[in-house]
C-alpha cells in the first residue's frame, strides 16, 4: 500500500482520530478470521474510550539518534493525549528494525520502569527494507510509532516464547552490535552448527540461516525477576564470514543459550501467550487486544496460519484482537524491565468496562 494515499484517505475519514499505522509480514490475523494478502490489505483495531485518552507520536532516526527519535515520538503522543508529563498505563511500540534496543532503553528511562512497553518491529514480507511506520500525518522507513494509552480500562500484558531450554551453552568472546563473532574463542558460525548438531551445514560458507534457526534460537538471559532467571530469544539471521549477523544484539561477555522449538510449538503457544496477556486483567475479562507474533515464527509454520487463529481464540475467548507479524518483539517478563527480544509473542490487553 502505499503510505501517502493511505494517511491522506484515513485522515479523510476519520479527522479527529489518532492512528498508529505500521506494515506487517504478509498480512495479519484477527479475531475475525485470517487477513492474509489474498484476502485483505488492511486490517483496522478501532478503541472507542470516551473515558480514556490516546496520542500517537512518530520520531524520525534517519538524520538523528534513536533516542531523540523515541524522545521526540513519545512527546507527540503524550501532546495529542492530552497528558503532557503525564504516566500512561502502557506504550504500544512499533519501530522499523536495527535500532530497537535503543528505542526502548531511552522509552524506559523516560517514562521509568513500571510503565509497560509493548509491540513489535515494522517489518515486509521480504526482508527486503519495504516496512514503514505513520501517525497518519507522517510516515517512513527509518521511524519509531509510539503511542500513549491512558485508558479507562485496566490492561495487563506479556511476553512469551515457545522454546525449551537445552542447557548447551558458550560465552560470547567477540561480538560487535547484532554480529556474533565468536562463541568460546570459536567462529560463531561454526559453533553453532556444531551445537545444533549441524542445523546451518548447508549455509556455513554464507547465506541465510533463518528458516533452520527459527527452531533453535540463541537464549540470552535477561535481569532475574522474582528469582527466577529469563532469557530472551534472539533469531540468527545469515553467515557472514566466521560469524552470524542476528536480529538483536549480544554484548561480549554473554552466557548463549541454545534453545529448542517445533513447529507445534510456535503454533500453540499461541494459546498461552493469549491467556498470559488476560490474566493481570480484573476477572479475566478481556474486550480487545494487541498482539506482535514474530514473523519468522509465522514463516517457520507455512500454512498454519487458520492453526495460529483457532489458538489465539482459545486464548482470548470472545475478544476483539488483532495480530500483526513482526521482525522484532518488545515487551517484559514479570519483574523484568522491558527489553528487544525476537521469536516471541508480546500481547497488550484491555479490560472490560465496568457495567
């Protein structure tokens, strides 16, 4: 679609309406059904709150850092809210990819840690760059959409993966932002190969490795929250000489996990992850629902994208939801500040108003 049409006609139609637009890998599913490029283009999630306030901000980091562009973002969202300085129940995020780890520290600084930060990483169906973000004012390719809810309803959240720990580790010895060089003094490459009983075989004199590292991701630990110890999945992209480009970052010095997942467990976790969003809410009662599924999890699982919707229906009963697919997924674990993660599942859900 393309994005100037799109804001000009949505503004048309709805003027006094805030919108938070972002592209999605090969189109979407909602409670409604699967809303996949054969079927429909665009899929719309409408909150109606006249006792609530939302504002929707995007910050631009082509000619600035991420974190002016987060800043400037979340300043326009807290401005079209109505709530300058004010502490919003949660942040939905979208940002295009590379930069994610940025976005969401300053997010996190700004707005201090109880404030949930939530959502998910623009992304096309190519891995081609095509993804952009909009406010249905402006719009890009190297942007952040931030919006500020202050609903009048409660809302709970929660970040999920579908993988089980191996207990096969290494120390990341050379790293440089999202490029593994070395794991335990050996190229990344090979060590991974050789830790997943030669899942990359194929690939290690260069080229991609995400359909073979969908199911067995790198777990890199996360802060302990309530005692119990967390990693986040992080998506192994391609070979790149020695080492493996990813999609999040790895600091050298980290503890590398690998991690184990099938087909049926990208499907039905689905389930969980849906009834995890719901539980913090009051009687479980759910009236709508954002979700970011990872887009290399949706690919992993051709065709189960009907298994994907009986799922989530499970998990979310009679509410409206809509899920997009995403290069990236933000949120945080219970006790655990929010962080960049891949492979996963980061659900915002909204109470049910009181009768």
């Amino acid at each position: 679609m393309d994005a100037d049409r799109l804001c000009v006609a949505l503004r048309a139609h709805f003027p006094e309406t805030a919108f938070h637009v972002t592209t999605s890998c090969q189109g979407a599913i909602l409670d409604q059904g699967v809303a996949m490029p054969a079927v429909a283009g665009l899929s719309v999630f409408a909150v109606v709150d006249p006792g609530g306030a939302y504002g929707t901000g995007v910050g631009s980091f082509a000619a600035r850092s991420p974190e002016d562009a987060a800043d400037e973002a979340l300043e326009q969202a807290l401005m079209r809210a109505g709530r300058v300085g004010g502490s919003p129940a949660a942040l939905w995020v979208n940002a295009c990819p590379g930069l994610e780890e940025r976005v969401v520290a300053r997010l996190r600084e700004t707005c201090g840690p109880d404030v949930p930060i939530v959502g998910g990483s623009a992304a096309d169906d190519t891995i081609r760059g095509g993804w952009w973000v909009a406010d249905g004012v402006q719009h890009g390719s190297q942007r952040v959409a931030v919006s500020a809810l202050f609903p009048s309803v409660a809302v709970s959240t929660s970040f999920e993966h579908a993988y089980e720990r191996t207990g096969v580790y290494g120390v990341v010895t050379a790293s440089r932002g999202r490029y593994l060089l070395e794991v335990d003094g050996e190229g990344a490459a090979a060590w991974y190969n050789r830790a997943t009983s030669g899942a990359i075989e194929a690939a290690l004199g260069g080229g991609t490795v995400l359909a073979a590292a969908a199911f067995h991701p790198l777990g890199v630990a996360c802060e302990h929250g309530k005692g119990v110890e967390h990693v986040r999945p992080v998506h192994p992209e391609r070979v790149v000489g020695r080492g493996l480009t990813l999609f999040a970052e790895v600091a050298q010095g980290s503890r590398v996990e690998v991690m184990r997942g099938s087909a049926s467990s990208l499907v039905n976790h689905a389930n969980s992850a849906a009834a995890a969003g719901i539980a913090g809410l009051p009687g479980r009662r759910c009236s709508g629902a954002l979700v970011a599924y990872c887009a290399g999890c949706m690919l992993s699982v051709p065709g189960e994208q009907s298994a994907l919707l009986r799922r989530f229906r499970e998990g979310f009963g009679d509410a409206t939801w809509l899920c997009q697919f995403t290069f990236g997924e933000q949120g945080a674990y219970v006790g655990v500040s929010p962080c960049h993660g891949n492979l996963m599942i980061a659900t915002l859900a909204f109470g049910a108003a009181q009768p």
